[in-house]
C-alpha cells in the first residue's frame, strides 16, 4: 500500500494543502483510487463514510486542475450539510491554488449562491436540486465540467434523485472523467455506473463492509420501552460522543426533549430545521468534549465528526443501506466505535436481512438490569475522579456533601479551613497571592483572603479555580466535573417507565 503522499507527486501546491491539513499517510480508499483518477480513468468506489473519500476524489481532480486552469469540476452530494462539508474541504484542499470552490443547495437564497458562482465557478459542489434548477435556468450554461463526482451516491438515489441527477446528466460534457462514490454497490448503482460512467475501474473497500472497527451491539427490547432503555443504555455505556438516529422528525424532538430533562447534553438534527440550526447542531456536536446528538437519517449523512464513539439506532432503519450508513458515523479513522441497535422480538428477521446473516447468528443482548447500571455508572464515576486527578480536598468537599451539610455550613467550614491553613504554608486550600496582590490580603479590600482555592499546590486545584467566591461554586463545580454533563440528574432508573408514545407520530424525514 502507497505509504506517503509524495508517492502521488502532487503538485507543489496541492502538497503542501495536504502538510496543511495534516494528512500524513494515505487511507486505504485514497491509496487505491488515487492513481486511477490521476491517469484519468473513471473509477467506480465502494467506499464508507469516514474512510478519507472527499480527499481520495478531491486531491486527485484538483491536481489534475492545476495542470489545466480550464478545467471544472462538480461534486453531487445527497444532503446540503454534505455538501457544505465536501466543499470545505475542497477549500482547504484549494487553498494555494487561487481556487475558491462553491457551494449550492436548496434552503439558501439563490441570490448568495449565484454571487458566489459570479466570483468562482471552477468547483461547484452541490445537491441535485439546486444544481437541476440552476442549469434549468440558464447560470450554468457555460459550466462543462471535465470531472464530475456522485457522492455517497447510493443515497442520492435512496432519496429519489435518480431523475435528477439523469436531467443533469444532460447538460454535461459527453468529454468527462466520472467518479462515483458508494457506500453500498447495488444493482441500481451498478446500472447508474453503466450509464455514466465509461470503463471504470472498480476499487472495492471491502474490509470496511465488514465495519472491523466498529462493535455491533443488538439489544432485545419490550415493545414500547425504546426511551426508557435507551436510557439506560446510554447509562451504561458511557458514551462519550454519541448519535441517535431516530426513523421521524417527531421522535427526534421528543426524545431530545427527554434527555436533556433526563440530565444529558443533548443536541438534535432534523431536516425541518432551518440551514443555520442546523449548522449550530453540527457544530456544538463537533466542539464539545461530551454530547448527544439525536438525528433523522436525512440531517445525519452529513455529519463528519471523525471522534464519535457511539451510535445508537432507537429504531431499525427503513433499509440495509440506511443501517450501513447509520453505525458507519462511528469507528472512523481508525478509531474504534460502538453501533448499539434496540431491537423488539418481531425485528429481528429484518435485522437480519440488515446484518446479511443467518437468524442463529444473531446475537440479541438483554438490557442491562438496574443493579448493572448503578454498578457501572459509579465505576465510570470513580475512573473519572481519578482520571481528573481530583485533590484530595475535594474528597473532603464531597464528603461535607455526603454527610448532607447545607451548601452555608460547607462554606464556612471552608473558609475557616482555608483561613487556618494560611496560617500554617504547607495546608491545602492555600494560595498564593497573585502578583499584585500583598498577602496581607490589604489589597483590593482585602478581597484576596476568600480567593482560596487556586493554584498554589498542583493540579488538583484546577477543579476550583472560577470559585472565587467560597466554597458555594466549588462545590457546584465539583458535581458537575465528576458527571461530566451525563448524570446531573441522579434518578435514571426512575426514569425508564417511560412510555416510548412517540414512535409512530411523525412519518416525515
Ligand atoms: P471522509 O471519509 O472524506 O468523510 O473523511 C473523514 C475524515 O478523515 C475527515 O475529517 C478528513 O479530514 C480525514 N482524513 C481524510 N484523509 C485523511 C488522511 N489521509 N489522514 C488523516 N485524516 C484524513
């Protein structure tokens, strides 16, 4: 396997694009297909999510641009926050060329769009829609792409763009290079591929079909508890980035509204959504050290957060594909993941068509009782003190807490603890004055006596750092570093009864 980008002699700017971005080795799929687009042949890709796709399609057809300033490319994506995220790589990936990529999809004015295209269209990436209409009406008449790329196209026509993207075939240049990118090769990708794309060669990940990365999980559920076990699953499991996708817009509001009452960090996704929430979801999912982002399948293909641990399926898919797509959002870039699916007893023949196995191959896991979950969530609790390095003052902080002292008394038994060891330097709750400040605690009104709990004496005081005024904020930081946002709300279990009523309310995606 080709073990270094400078294997593909790319131009000077494309490889320092690539220094940019930090890609040091190339992935198995940009290994394969890379060479294949640079001599110019079509090639036909079995290739997931998060496997480096948009670079194995994107570096190759830019580097054959910066050999031809003439040149043009369009990328088709499924979803506009596809779109959105396969042009801003081909932003990055364009940075030193003097190419600036476009991007258009339905939901945004069309005025901003063509303003964009008036400034750059040499690399257009775009949904079927959008593209289709702007060609209908005339903007892109002098647009004739010599590489066109299908992304995720199995997608594309699962979401009924096949007479789309056969309009917009239409208008392109018999004179082409075309790509086209699958997660999943079925006999309608096969026949779009005779169809459009002449000789290609055919480059198969098929080690990523089996999802070696990724931990399938299956869960026996009673009819009717989805909420409440997966609750508890998520209990258990810890996860630290997780996505549930759910089959309706309707249960992705209901079960986000849940959780987050429940006491989790909860994010949701769904194609009713305006552009800019949507881009709001994305990103605080992307940003934040811990969060749940609860999505229909329509908002989730976009998504490309390579550290996502955990995918949940609060129902089964409508399809095998959709399933492929689903659990493919974890274990990416080499990371291991976890795809946990709740299944009733009546699913599981359609699991198994999923699975594409035989019925006593499938092992259905029982939901965890609650003695597991409270067994595991205080194990977690534990390994996450230790993990923070939590002072031993703060044991003793959680202990005024356990003995059920009031948040007044575990303030002033702190301030007289701090103001006693001030006295002697080698107690705990100390600091230092900070420059500026005399340690006569005259200045600023003497303000600097309270100020206690920093950092004289290692790590540990980390934890109370923002307290400045007593122990009342220590002790809430304290709770909330120890939960990292999952269990601000202790009684989970007394939550599992409920009634999982939304399931059948919303139809749409
Ligand atoms: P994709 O499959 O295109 O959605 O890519 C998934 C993620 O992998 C993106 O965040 C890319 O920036 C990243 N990526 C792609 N190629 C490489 C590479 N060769 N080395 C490291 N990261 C990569």
């Amino acid at each position: 396997m080709t073990s270094s980008f400078k294997e593909f002699n790319f131009s000077e700017t494309i490889s320092k694009a690539i220094e940019d971005v930090g890609y040091e080795t190339p992935t198995a799929i940009q290994a394969e297909v890379i060479p294949h687009i640079l001599q110019g042949s079509d090639v036909i890709a079995k290739a997931q999510t998060g496997t480096g796709k948009t670079a194995a399609f994107g570096l190759p057809s830019l580097e054959l641009l910066s050999n031809n300033p003439k040149k043009t490319i369009l990328i088709l994506t499924p979803t506009r926050e596809l779109a959105l995220q396969v042009c801003s790589e081909m932003v990055l990936f364009s940075k030193h060329m003097g190419v600036l990529p476009s991007c258009v999809y339905g939901g945004e004015a069309l005025f901003n769009q063509l303003k964009r295209l008036r400034r750059d269209s040499r690399v257009i990436v775009g949904t079927p829609g959008r593209l289709l209409d702007l060609f209908k009406s005339g903007h892109l008449t002098h647009f004739k792409p010599e590489t066109v790329v299908l992304d995720e196209a199995d997608e594309m026509l699962n979401m009924g763009f096949l007479e789309d993207i056969r309009e917009i075939f239409s208008y392109l240049p018999q004179e082409r290079q075309t790509l086209l990118f699958s997660a999943t090769l079925s006999k309608e990708i096969r026949g779009i591929s005779s169809r459009f794309l002449k000789d290609p060669v055919s480059c198969d990940q098929t080690t990523d079909e089996r999802h070696e990365d990724i931990e399938q999980l299956h869960y026996l559920i009673p009819d009717r508890q989805r909420e409440s076990a997966l609750i508890q699953l998520l209990q258990y499991h810890n996860p630290t980035k997780a996505i549930v996708f759910c089959n309706t817009k309707r249960q992705v509001e209901d079960l986000a509204e849940q959780l987050k009452q429940s006491g989790f960090g909860t994010l949701q996704l769904h194609g009713d959504m305006t552009q800019t929430d949507r881009q709001r979801s994305i990103n605080g999912f992307k940003k934040a050290p811990r969060k749940i982002l609860v999505a229909t399948d329509v908002a989730g293909r976009g998504i490309n957060v390579t550290d996502v641990t955990h995918v949940i399926n609060l129902e089964l898919p409508f399809s095998p594909e959709c399933y492929t797509h689903r659990i493919g959002r974890t274990g990416r870039m080499g990371n291991k993941g976890t795809a946990i699916t709740l299944v009733t007893q009546k699913q599981q023949y359609m699991l198994k068509r999923f699975l594409k196995t035989k019925m006593s191959n499938i092992h259905l896991s029982q939901l965890p009782s609650p003695e597991d979950v409270k067994n595991i969530m205080k194990k977690n609790f534990t390994e996450k003190l230790h993990e923070e390095y939590i002072h031993q003052d703060a044991e003793e902080i959680l202990a005024l807490m356990k003995e059920g002292n009031q948040i007044e008394d575990i303030t002033l038994k702190l301030i007289s603890h701090a103001w006693r060891s001030k006295a002697q330097p080698t107690n705990r709750f100390v600091v230092s004055p900070s420059p500026g400040e005399s340690s006569g605690g005259n200045s600023r009104g003497g303000r600097s006596r309270n100020r206690n709990f920093d950092n004289n004496s290692g790590s540990g005081n980390r934890k109370f750092r923002g307290s400045r005024s007593g122990s009342g904020n220590g002790s809430g930081s304290r709770s909330r570093s120890g939960n990292s946002g999952y269990s601000g709300k202790s009684g989970y279990s007394g939550k599992s009864g409920s009634s999982g009523s939304s399931g059948n309310r919303g139809r749409g995606r």
